[in-house]
C-alpha cells in the first residue's frame, strides 16, 4: 500500500448556477505522484483530505471508484 500527499485540490466552478438539484459536488484531489482523483466533497471534508494531507492507494481504490 502506498501513501500519497495531497498538493492540491481542483474545485469545480458552476458559476451562478450552482449545482442541479440532487447534485452532489466534488473534489479533485491532485497527489504528489501526477494523479488526480475525483471525490465528493463531502467524503472530503469528512475524511479531511485537504492539501499537505497524505491518502493511501487502499483509500483512493474503497472511496473514488464509480464517480
């Protein structure tokens, strides 16, 4: 299993729109090894995944599959 540090976070901008009703939004978390993994926010926030953080492979693989 590897670890990986959070350098970055990519939120989306909707504008003045926000989001579509049932929408709920995301987080891209850029890691120290190029990737880019897409989260909810709210499992962000939850899990605290905020830059200089650290995330492992077994979490990236149980958490940001299906989005």
């Amino acid at each position: 299993m590897s670890i990986h540090r959070i350098i970055d976070l990519i939120e989306p901008d909707n504008g003045c729109e926000g989001f579509l009703p049932g929408e709920e939004p995301t987080v891209t978390l850029v890691l120290d090894d190029g990737r880019q993994v897409k989260v909810y926010d709210r499992l962000a926030y939850e899990m605290d995944w905020d830059t200089g953080r650290t995330i492992s492979d077994d979490d990236i693989l149980a958490y940001a599959s299906g989005l």
